[in-house]
C-alpha cells in the first residue's frame, strides 16, 4: 500500500493504518531502533512510535511516511538513551556546568525557553565545527554521562588522549560562551 | 531552573544528528564487545588474499553472497558516451531574493567525483583545491531549498586557466534561473539544473554543481526561503523534482560501471578487473528503482551506517585499511532515462552499504535485502563471512 494509501487511513481513524504501517516500515524501524538501542528496548521504541504515528496524524499529513516515523522513532530512542544514562548523567553535568559556570547565562534573567534556545545554539555551532569524533567524545561524556574510561574504550584511544582533549574542547567552548 | 538544569535542558536539545551519532557509536560498540572475535583473524588472513591476488594480478575466485534475486543482467558490447547532453526540463524559476547566503564547505568528497559534461572537459580544474576553494549556496527549487556547491571558482593565482576557464564558461551560458545577490545561469539551451554558472559581483564566472535538497538549517534559512520544504528526503523526491522520474517506465536501462571514484581507487582511472553491467529488463529494473526511490538523504555532514545491517565493523575496518578492496566493492551507476537525458554521479558501495551522489550525499536507509539484491545485480562478490 502507498504512503498516501496508510495516511488516509490514519486521517479517517481507521486502526489498519497501524497494520499497513508496520508491515511497510516495522523492519526498516526496528533495525534503525537496534543500531541505538538493545533488542528489548528497541521493540519497545517501535511500539512508542507506532502511537506516536497514531497521536500525530493527523493534524500532520506527511509525504513520506518512513522518513516521518523514522525521525519519531530517533526522538524517541535518543529520550529512551537519556534516560537510561540520566544518573551518571548527572554527575558529568555538574563537572561541565562548573567549568561553564561563569559562561553560562543566568537562567532567571532571561526566560527559561529563551536561555535554553541561546545555549542550545551555541552548543550546536561549537559541535558542528568539531570533528566527528571530537563531537562524539563530548557528547558520550557529557549527553550520556560515560566516564572518560568507557569513552576512551567506545573510541579505542587512550585514556590520557581523551581526558586531553575534553578538556581542550570544555575550554574551547569556554571561549566561545564568554564571546 | 538552576544552570545545571540549563545545560542539561540545553544538551538535550541539541541537533539530534549529533546525538544519534554518538549513539551509534556508543551503541556499536557496546554489541561488539560482546561478539565473539573467533573469526577476526580469518577474516583478516581472507583480506590480505584477496590483496595478494590483486597484486598478482590474478582473479578474484569468491564465493557469491545470497541468492539471486531473479533474471541474469545481461552484458553490454557498447555504451553510449557518458557524456550524452540533457533534455529541457519545465522548471520555472521563484522570484528573486535579496540575500546570497555562502558557507565554506568541507573538502572531504573531491569534486573530482563529479561526472563531467561536454564543456567541463574543456575545463581545467586544480588538482590542488584547499578548503577555501570549496562554496556552497542555497537556492529555491521547486518546494525545496537546493544546496548547490562550486566545482570551479576564478582565481587570482593562475590567470591563464581562469582565463580560459571563463571563456568556456561565457561561451556555454544559458538562460537566467536566479538572481540573488548573484545571477545563476543554466548551461548552454538546456534547463538542465545539474550544473550552474554564477556571474560573481566582480562580474566573472564560477561553475557549481547541485548537491543535494538542504536538511536542516534552523530559523535562518526558513526566513530566506519561506514556505519550503527543509528536511531529510526520499530518494524518489529527487527523482521526481530533479529529474521528472516518477516510475520505473521512465527508466530506459541502468548501467553499472566500475567506480572512477578518488577516493576509491585512488587516481581516478576506472577500477581494473571489474565490468561494466547493463540493466535493461523491466522487473530488474524495477528493483532497482524500488531500491532507490526509498533510500533517504540527511544531506551534508549526516552519517549513514547502514554497514552494521550486513557487514561487520571489523570487516568494515579490514576493507577500510586496504583501498584496492574497497574500489572492487563499488560501482559508478548511471540511470539512462527514457526522455534521452540521464543521471550520473550515483555511487554504490557494498562496502558502505549505501549510496552516494554529487561528491559525497549520503543515501542510507537500506535494508539487508535491499543491500543483497544490489550486490547481486552489481555481481559484488563478497568473500563469505564464517
């Protein structure tokens, strides 16, 4: 059945828009859940995404019905990860908003949506000029609060070489807040 | 809201490429560590004889992956020259914006990929190009924002070439399609929008190449160009809005070349001991366009990694270490359209497990039978995995 086929059915509340859907994209999903996630979690994903699919359509009316439940799928499985790793999370913030500390916006100057919007851009202009893997051992660090030993082993480099560089990257992005 | 929360709200808001990325990485090497490595030094034993081979100039002798999928491709005696011109297309193009936007882009595809054109081979290009020579800009297309980059700029250094580079140019402008801060011309009579020359403010010329449809590009590009579509897209968007390919019918035939890629085989030439295949029944090539239409563009700087779907990384990082390998699992394609024009600068790699175009766009999105049915038609053969 074509994309524009399912999406009717959504549109018209019909529950085979969820059959159509899955025997379309269920394989093609799971195995971009599975590249983030382990089996479990990945069926899981899947799951939220089809509900996910169900709650959004409409008001959306998507072209391309993949590539629309794919980038759901990813949001959810990047929350899902998040999650997973929110307590050692929590410490590697503290470490990294201490140093940004001075740098930092005063969240109750601005509103909330507004420093977090201002940050966000920064973070992203200062990842997008790192190298992929520069950009990956910050975020493993930092997004998903691995210890600088689990990164160094995720990115087969030294301990030492990794420790070096997120520090060179915290201050970097240092300078790049204080400007 | 304490800054603690900020940041951490901030991090989670982040592009989710980057994210994904990390997660990927993150995520492969958490199911490495818990494969068995027993084969590992097979493998390796396996690569270095196929290199030994090639040395030696000897065959290939491995074993097919997976069955086939259905008749046998045929074998061309003849090609028609990939340098056929193109038919008019019926764009129509926006009205003019006042804002040129340019970014500095990455050299890690060469442009040397590009295919070329009648009057490109006319052209001299540098062989030494630095990250300064590399630009890229948005302009309107269709319902998109199309991200077009500069295979040939005018520069103050070498005056003879840019000189004559400039006289090509001049003698192959066509029709005005846009003007920014800039004026873009079509080449020649065609509205083939492939390639473009811009008339810079000083008022020479600059040859540029479409890429891909832009993906991303925040609040910014929405405000220059209102009302279009930014966002990953599937192949058959392309089809459709590039190249008016809306069904297999359109397709005339496919061919399947060996890879004259840079950065596969290392000079350019056409990769030795592979030949050159042409699809020509209808059922294969529907396949083919079942295959393509659904593979997805992130656009620039997006990771694909559909290799974990069939390869293993370590075979990934076996071929990676011996780039003799790696040219024999790719292939340039060229899609030959019924309407006389074609499509070319398409890119399979077996051992990417993907596609890609127009100096290094990424397509992901396949699955294993997708990847399998490729090889089959490409006749890829992969030395099989224990």
């Amino acid at each position: 059945m074509r994309d524009a086929e399912i999406v009717k059915l959504f549109m018209k509340r019909d529950e085979r828009a969820i059959a159509e859907l899955e025997g379309q994209y269920g394989r093609r999903l799971f195995r971009a859940a599975e590249r983030l996630l382990s089996r479990e979690d990945a069926e899981e994903c899947v799951n939220d995404t089809w509900l996910q699919v169900w709650n959004h359509i409409p008001p959306d009316e998507p072209d391309h019905l993949g590539a629309y439940a794919e980038k759901i799928l990813k949001n959810l499985a990047l929350n899902r990860l998040r999650a997973q790793n929110a307590l050692k999370r929590k410490a590697t913030l503290i470490e990294l908003s201490d140093s940004l500390s001075e740098c930092l916006p005063d969240p109750y100057k601005d509103t909330e949506n507004e420093a977090i919007a201002n940050v966000t851009d920064v973070l992203n202009e200062f990842l997008r000029n790192e190298s992929r893997a520069r950009r990956n051992m910050f975020l493993l660090r930092y997004l998903y609060g691995k210890s600088v030993e689990e990164v160094a082993e995720t990115m087969g480099l030294p301990y030492e070489r990794v420790k070096k560089t997120l520090w060179r990257m915290k201050e970097r992005l240092k300078e790049i807040m204080r400007s | 809201m304490n800054k603690n929360d900020l940041l951490e709200e901030a991090l989670n808001h982040i592009d989710p490429k980057f994210a994904e990325a990390a997660a990927l990485k993150m995520n492969r090497r958490n199911r490495k560590s818990a494969k068995s490595p027993a084969w590992q030094p097979g493998l390796l034993i396996a690569a270095a004889a196929l290199l030994l081979a090639l040395v030696g100039g000897g065959i290939f002798a491995i074993t097919r992956m997976g069955g086939r999928p259905g008749n046998e491709p045929t074998k061309p005696t003849e090609f028609a020259d990939q340098n056929d011109p193109t038919n008019p297309s019926q764009y129509n193009p926006t009205s003019p914006s006042q804002h040129d936007p340019t970014n500095p882009v990455s050299p890690d595809e060469p442009s040397s990929d590009a295919p070329r054109v009648d009057f490109m081979s006319e052209m001299t290009f540098s062989t030494d190009r630095k990250s300064a020579d590399y630009l890229s800009s948005f302009l309107p297309f269709g319902d998109r924002v199309a991200l077009y980059s500069s295979l040939w700029l005018p520069s103050d250094t070498d005056e003879a070439a840019t000189k004559a580079n400039e006289e090509i140019l001049r003698s192959h402008l066509g029709e005005l399609y846009y003007t920014g801060l800039m004026k873009w011309y079509m080449v020649d009579d065609s509205v083939n929008l492939k390639n473009l020359i811009r008339e810079e403010a000083d008022g020479r010329l600059s040859l540029w190449q479409f890429s891909c449809f832009q993906t991303w590009g925040g609040d910014m590009l929405q405000e220059e160009f209102p009302g279009k579509i930014i966002g990953d897209y599937e192949y058959k968007t392309l089809l459709a809005t590039f190249y008016h390919v809306t069904s297999a019918e359109d397709i005339e035939r496919v061919e399947i070349l060996p890879t004259t890629g840079v950065r596969s085989t290392g000079n350019g030439t056409p990769a030795g001991g592979v030949q050159p295949i042409l699809i020509e029944d209808p059922h294969d090539i529907q396949s083919i366009y079942d295959i393509l239409r659904k593979m997805v563009c992130s656009g620039t700087g997006s990771m694909v990694d559909n290799a974990a779907d069939v390869n293993s990384e370590d075979f990934f990082n076996a071929v990676n270490a011996h780039p003799a390998l790696r040219s024999s699992l790719e292939r340039d394609i060229r899609i030959v359209l019924k309407d006389g024009s074609s499509i070319q600068g398409l890119k399979y790699s077996a051992f990417q497990c993907a596609f890609y175009e127009n100096g290094g766009i990424a397509y992901g999105g396949l699955g294993e039978e997708d990847i399998v049915a490729m090889n089959e038609f490409a006749e890829i053969r992969l030395e099989a995995m224990p």
